[in-house]
C-alpha cells in the first residue's frame, strides 16, 4: 500500500500510527506544514524503512510562517521531498494571496537552485495559478498535486505539464473526483490518505484508507485489484528512480 500525502505528525498519538505503517509495509510521504515542523517529523520516523518526509511551507499558513522560508532552504538540502506547498484560493485565505504566491515561487526556486525536488502540491481553487508557476519554474521538480479538484481543463493542462496526482478515499467519494481520477494518466497515479485531515466514514483517515482507492480505481479502471496495485507500485518505483541520491521508498 501506498500513502504518498498524509500528516503523520498531526495524529493525536502519531508514534503509534507511525508503527502501524510499518507493521503493514506501507510506503508513506508523511508532509509537513512547516518548515519548524521538519526536524521533529523526521525524528518521528527515524528508523522507519518506507516512511520519508517532506519539508513543507502549508499554504494556509504562509501568511504566518513566512518568517521561515530562510528555515525551509536550509533544509532543503537534506531532503528529496517536498510538500505540503501550494496555494490556496479558497475565501478564507485568498485575502493573503499575495503572501502566498510569494513563498509558492520562492519555494519553487530554491528547489530548482537545487536540482529539483518531489512536490507534494496543494491547488484548491487555485490549479490554475499554480499550474502557471509549474510552468514558469519547470526544474523546480516533478509536480503531484495531491487531491485535484480543478476542472477537467485545468487537469488536461496539468497532464500536458507532466504533473503526477495523488488520489485519496475523500476525493473519491465525489463524482467529480472520480470523473477526473478516471481522466489521470494511470502510469502517473498514486495513492493517498490525507489524513488526519480528510474524513472516511466519519472519522480522521489513515494512512492504510489508501487502500480503499485501490479498490475504487479497480472498479473505474475495469481491472483487478492485483492489476492496480502493480500499477501504482510501478509508478512509484519509477518516480524515485529520477532520484539517484535517494535510497528505495
């Protein structure tokens, strides 16, 4: 199983869902929302095989955590990871928009000043200006954007760009979700929780939910499940491969 954007750090007792990861053999992102919050997830996780973490600027947050950009590049350096970055057009934060595209790009070009990065990337209501940035910062690294929900042009866009997407339970539980999770290249798939943000039957999701679009994507696709799961572990391997420096996820 695969869980490539999820908060480890966030859960209530996040060590124990850190060895129920490993207990079930999943390969897990686990993004951060700061760049203050790197250090202690990784120490989170030391020891952990499948498990790495991304260093992130939330969008959300960029507006008060801006102060840490110095932060976040120089610990860029130590990770191949990125995320959660992005931006937020959503009412509540689009009035600290300006804030937000500023820390976006210069995320965007400290990664690329650094050879490029995995970009765990956030869009909601606002796909359109980050595909824009993709565009103009093109070494920034290989772009996911984790749970899309812009239209089926803005997806055409972000295929034409060579943006990879991570799919969650939350995402598909609508029918738009599943109508564009159905219009993603499937060799630049993977799965997703975004727990403990995301809801699953009333409840915080877990990383192991991912699971359950495994299933999904079986019925959409038409295949069996042993057919998706190659697929995705596939897909994974071929994405860290364009990373020579990084050991096996």
């Amino acid at each position: 199983m695969i869980d490539f954007h999820c908060h480890l750090d966030l859960y209530p007792d996040p060590k124990q869902v850190v060895r129920e990861c490993e207990d079930r053999g999943l390969y897990v992102l686990s993004v951060t929302t700061t760049p203050s919050a790197w250090s202690g997830t990784v120490e989170l996780v030391s020891g952990m095989t499948r498990i790495r973490t991304g260093l992130g600027m939330h969008p959300q947050l960029a507006h008060q955590r801006k102060g840490e950009l110095e932060l976040f590049e120089r610990l860029l350096p130590e990770t191949r990871y990125v995320g959660e970055i992005g931006l937020d057009g959503t009412p509540e934060f689009k009035r600290h928009w300006a804030d937000q595209v500023a820390v976006f790009d210069r995320i965007l070009a400290a990664c690329a000043g650094v050879g490029g990065r995995i970009l765990s990337i956030h869009s909601r209501r606002a796909a359109t200006a980050v595909l824009d940035r993709l565009a103009e910062m093109p070494n920034a690294g290989m772009p996911i954007l984790h749970w899309f929900t812009g239209t089926q042009r803005e997806l055409e866009r972000a295929i034409e760009l060579g943006c990879w997407f991570s799919v969650g339970p939350a995402m598909l539980a609508s029918k738009n979700g599943r109508s564009l999770t159905e219009n993603m290249p499937r060799d630049r798939l993977l799965t997703e929780s975004d727990g403990p943000f995301a809801q699953v039957d009333g409840r915080s999701a877990l990383p192991w939910d991912s699971d359950l679009v495994v299933e999904a994507l079986s019925q959409l696709w038409s295949v069996p499940v042993s057919s998706v799961q190659e697929q995705l572990t596939g897909n994974l391997r071929r994405l860290v491969s364009s990373l020579p420096d990084e050991a096996a996820l």
